[in-house]
C-alpha cells in the first residue's frame, strides 16, 4: 500500500487510457511515476533488467527492495505502484469501519496501491506476491496500520 491517486473521473480515465497499472514485463506502466507524487526523499526512475522497462520508485527503501527482487532468481515480473480497484477498497474500508484514503485538497476517495507485485516461481509453480514497503517510523502511525489493514484485506479475498 502506498501513495493514491485522485478519483476525480476525467483524471481517472485519462489515467486508464495511458494504460497505467496495467500490463506485464515490458508494457507495465505504474498507477504512480515520480512525477505525480511529491516525493518525501529520495525518488528514483531506474532501467530494470528483468522487465526491460523503466521503473519508479518513490522513496530509497523501495529502491533497495526492487535491486533484492532484481537479484531473486525466483522472480519473474516486478510491478510498482499497483493499483487497487477502487470500489474493492471501498468496501473493504466500510467493512473495516475504516475512513477510505482520500485526496486531501479534494476529499475525493482515492486509488490506493500497492507498492510491488511480484511473480515468482515457488517450487516449479508461479505465485503472485504482493508486498507493501514502509519505513519502520511510519508504523507507529495507526492512519498508517489502518491502510495497510485495507491492503492486506483485498489481497487476501483475491487468494
């Protein structure tokens, strides 16, 4: 879980008509790049040999994440900045009694996302892995626990 996006439905679908959060490998495009965030440290556009592609990073603890996952031999596909379907999130939040993210200056509800989507191949079979990416000081935060909560809620309805 990370940053989200607006829901503001023009940016939306524009946003959906790039083609991010959408694709494998080569033709992934990420819901986020460091353009559209501000960046709380250290962002980073890098070439992945794995993908072929350019990959954005937005802060240095998932950049070092990303050079693990590029070592891993059991890793096939490394996807960042995945988006969440919205109205999943939603429900998942009310089902939680929890306040969905939404963008400040708006108060629009908001695409959460996870920060990698992993493909590996764990003995001889292919699992997807999704992995959220936090600084330990973050953790301390309970807004911080109640989005991670959402997160893990929908990865594990989708097995």
């Amino acid at each position: 879980m990370s940053r989200y996006k607006s829901t503001n439905e023009n940016q939306y679908s524009k946003l959906i008509k790039e083609g991010r959060g959408q694709g494998a490998k080569q033709d992934y495009k990420p819901w986020l790049t460091v353009r559209d965030v501000p960046s709380e440290g250290l962002s980073t556009r890098i070439a992945g040999w794995k993908t072929g592609r350019i990959h954005h990073f937005l802060s240095k603890l998932e950049l070092s994440f990303f050079y693990v996952l590029e070592w891993a031999s059991a890793v096939t596909d490394i996807r960042e900045q995945y988006p969440l379907p919205l109205e999943a999130t939603i429900e998942i939040a009310d089902k939680l009694g929890i306040k969905h993210p939404a963008v400040p200056k708006t108060q629009e509800r908001a695409v959460m996302t996870t920060d990698f989507l992993i493909d590996v191949y764990h003995n001889d079979q292919p699992k997807l892995l999704a992995r959220s990416i936090k600084p330990s000081t973050e953790l301390a935060s309970n807004r911080v626990i109640e989005k991670i909560m959402i997160e893990k809620t929908y990865w594990e309805e989708q097995g």
